[in-house]
C-alpha cells in the first residue's frame, strides 16, 4: 500500500469515528425534544421520561467497560460494527414502542449497542493522536459529540411536528446501518503507535504487544490521577447530564408566553442548539491546555477548575432570564420560527441576554471535556486506555443517570409549589451545586497526575529498550 493511500485510510478512519460519535449522542439528543410528546402518546407522566434516559445513560456506560476492556485485548474494527448494529436495531424498533415498558427495554437494548462507541473510539484515536496535539484533536471528537446532540435535539421537532414522535428514531438508525459499512474500509492504528517513548520501536518495525490483563483493573481504579478524573466525572455530569432538560425549559417558557404546544416544541430544538454554540471553544481550551502542560503537568486540571467555577454563576442567570416579550411565528413552521428566534436575539433584550448568557456558560463548560480525556490518556498506559476510559465513562453515566432520576424526582416535588416554567428553573439550579465537587477534584487531581505521567512515559521508555535490545 502506497504512503498516500495510507495517509487517506487514516484520515478516513478519523473521520469516521468521529462522525460516529455525533451519531451516537445524535441518538440521546432525540430524547429530549420529544419528551412530552412520546409521554402523551404513551400515556405517562413527562417525569417518567427521565428514568428511560436514565437506564439508556446507565446501559450505555456500563456496557462501555465490556467493550473497552476487548478493545484493548483484541480486533476493534469487528466490535464497532457489532455493536452499531445493536444499537441501530433498537433505535429502530424504539420507534414502535407501544408502552412504557417496551421503550424502556428498547433503549436499555440500544445502550447495550452504544457503548462500544465512546471506548472504541477513544481507544482508535489516541492511538493515532501525538501527545503535542492531543488535547486540540480530542476536542473536535468531544466537539462531534456535542453537535451530534444539538443536531438530533433540531432534527427531532422538526420531523416529529410534519409526522409524529417515531420518524426521527427510524432515520437515526437507518443511519447508523450505513456507517456498519464504513467500518469496513478503516485502518485500525498499532497500540502506542503516537508515543515518544516507542517511536524507535515502531520504526524498526516491531509491534508494542503488551494488552491489559484482568487483574490489572483494580490498579487502574486505584491509580490516583484516574480516582479523582473519575470522582470529578461522576459530579460533572450529575450536573450535566440535567441539561438535557433545557428543551423541556424553554418549551415551558414559551408556552407561558402564550405560543402553542407544537410552536414551542419546534422552537425549544432551535434554542437548544442556539445556546450551546459555546461548547466550539473546547478546540481552543484544547489547544491552550496542549500549551500549557508543556510548562507544568498541572496546567490542564487547573485550567478546566478556572474555568468550571466561572460556568457557575452563568448558568444560574441564563435559567432564570425570562423570555418577556417573545415574537415568533405561532404557526408550526420550523423555517419561520428560526428566522423570528433569530431576529429576537438581535430585537429582544431578554432573549440577546440569555443568549450571552447561555455563549459564556457553555464557553467555559467547553474547558472540561479536551482536557478530562487528556489527562486520561497521559496517566494510563496505551493497554489501558480504553478500559481506563471506559471505567470513567460508567461513573460519568451513573452520574447523568443519577441526575435524571434525581432530576424527575425533584421535579414532581417543585411542581407542588410552583409551575411551570418556575419549577424547571428551581430544579436545574439546585443541581449547579455539584459542580463544586467537581472542581474539587480538578484540583486533587493536579497534585497527582504530574508523577503518574512520567511514571507512563518512564515504563513505555523501558519496555522499548528491553525489547531494542
């Protein structure tokens, strides 16, 4: 094979694990648009939507360990496409939930199918990514994740307000049989093949064979810097994980502006998408982290910390700005109803605030996701990345699942008292208090990561040397 068709197999490969990492949280963002449609379809209560994205985040992390620990033992390319299959089924067959319990065990079915994305994919593309670049490049895979969410949460309304709830999820999995496809055409990167300490041994030609070991788990767990990245996780994404909420926000919002339901549906995609334009900032956060970390192995820790304590207060004010004076067209037409939101943020003082808002919050948000997975893959080992990973992304999704139940929780406790959108607005804030654990820990973390990255970089060292020898 030649050098260029080479250099294109890997730039195809990037590409489409990244692109199926949109794909993938284009899936959850589906959910929360729809939320209060599929529970009057179903007959249910909109808080019970909440434990169903609760057991697809839970599913989905927990079965992430599964593939993350095969990943790093064996063939990655034949996983991803078992387990896109998986989940494109399901996704088809959520579709045509008739009750509560069948879309409960559909989604449980269909995070079985997801986890092998995140673990797989992260575990591909730190092999191909250079320490130098690492945090920059990881944060346009974060990126697609992001946008993925926001382009399912636009998607959603918009198909479900021409035909009905079910048309979106068939199309994502249509979807997702195509990329089963691609997955045949990738090239699949040698183990450490972007290490410094390996480059002499990959250049001879030889292979870096070591692969994790079940009783190596434990170490893994115990190891300090991975204790507090996976701490700081669980408590992120406590948080996080209730900002699927915000399209059920602003739909109260603008109902109580006096729009209808099937306006205010459409309208609250849009929103959601608009307002988390900040999270483009993580390439730059990326990049500065990159920077940093060449002056001291802290830098990355503190730089998301900062930047977490500034999202704090910004999102606090961003929910509770009201949307007085709002002027859409109320007649279900997605195009018009954009241009008006459009037109008000430029018009509305309430709305162009809650916008700036919203851009500051989600800009300084965006420091978290380049430089969490950074640190993850210098603290561990190439044979333990993807487990390491894997293991994080659990505790991430027992946090968001824990969020969302919590969330429906308190929802039905705050609705006794006040409604909406008020009782959205009290409950997303009372849940801004776990980012302080979480900064918390970034900042634990930065005592420790420093010694266990040279610790990485002094075995890889070794183990080349041994095997040069």
């Amino acid at each position: 094979m030649s050098l260029n068709s080479n250099s294109f197999r890997v730039i195809f490969t990037v590409f489409v694990f990244t692109a199926l990492a949109s794909l993938d949280n284009a899936v959850v963002g589906l959910f929360p648009p729809l939320f209060s449609l599929i529970a009057k379809d179903l007959n249910i209560h909109v808080s019970q939507m909440g434990i169903v994205s609760a057991v697809n985040i839970f599913v989905t992390a927990a079965s992430s360990i599964v593939w993350g620990y095969l990943a790093d033992r064996g063939n990655r390319r034949r996983l991803i496409i078992i387990g896109t299959i998986i989940w494109s089924v399901s996704v088809f067959l959520t579709a045509y939930s008739q009750s509560y319990l069948q879309l409960i065990i559909y989604q449980l079915l269909t995070g079985i199918g997801l986890g092998c994305i995140a673990s797989i994919g992260f575990s591909v593309l730190t092999d191909y990514i250079p320490n130098k670049w690492r945090g920059m490049l990881l944060s346009f895979w974060g990126l697609s994740q992001g946008f993925g969410g926001i382009a399912g949460s636009i998607i959603a309304p918009i198909i479900a307000a021409s035909s009905n709830w079910r048309k979106p999820f068939e199309l994502i999995a249509l979807l997702g049989l195509v990329f089963t496809v691609f997955y045949f055409f990738i090239k699949e990167p040698q183990k450490g093949a972007t290490e410094h300490e390996l480059k002499d041994l990959i250049k001879e030609g030889h292979n870096y064979e070591y692969t994790i070991e079940l009783s190596q788990i434990y170490k893994i767990i115990t190891k300090k810097s991975n204790k507090w990245l996976i701490i700081q996780g669980f408590f992120m994404n406590l948080t996080t994980g209730t900002f699927i909420w915000l399209p059920t926000l602003y739909i109260a919002k603008i109902v109580a502006e006096g729009y209808s339901s099937t306006t205010a549906v459409i309208a609250s995609g849009f929103l959601y998408a608009i307002m988390q334009t900040g999270g483009l900032f993580s390439i730059y956060f990326g990049y500065l982290g990159d920077r940093l970390q060449k002056h001291t192995y802290r830098a990355r820790a503190l730089l998301a910390a900062l930047f977490l304590l500034i999202a704090i207060p910004l999102f606090v004010l961003m929910f509770i700005t009201p949307m007085n004076n709002l002027a859409i067209p109320d007649n279900g037409n997605p195009l018009m109803i954009l241009l008006g939101l459009l037109k008000q943020m430029v018009t509305n003082p309430w709305i162009m605030l809650m916008f700036f808002l919203a851009l500051g919050a989600t800009t300084a948000q965006s420091s978290n996701t380049p430089n969490w997975l950074a640190i993850l893959t210098e603290v561990n080992l190439p044979e333990h990345r993807a487990t390491a990973f894997s293991i994080g992304n659990l505790v991430q999704g027992i946090g968001r699942a824990v969020g969302n139940a919590m969330i429906g929780v308190v929802l039905i406790f705050m609705s006794a008292f006040k409604g909406p959108p008020h009782n959205y607005i009290y409950t997303l804030i009372l849940f801004q208090i776990f980012f302080i654990p979480a900064i918390y820990s970034y900042i634990r973390l930065s005592r420790n990561s420093g010694r266990d990255i040279r610790k990485v970089k002094s075995v890889l060292k070794r183990r080349a040397k041994k095997h040069l020898s």
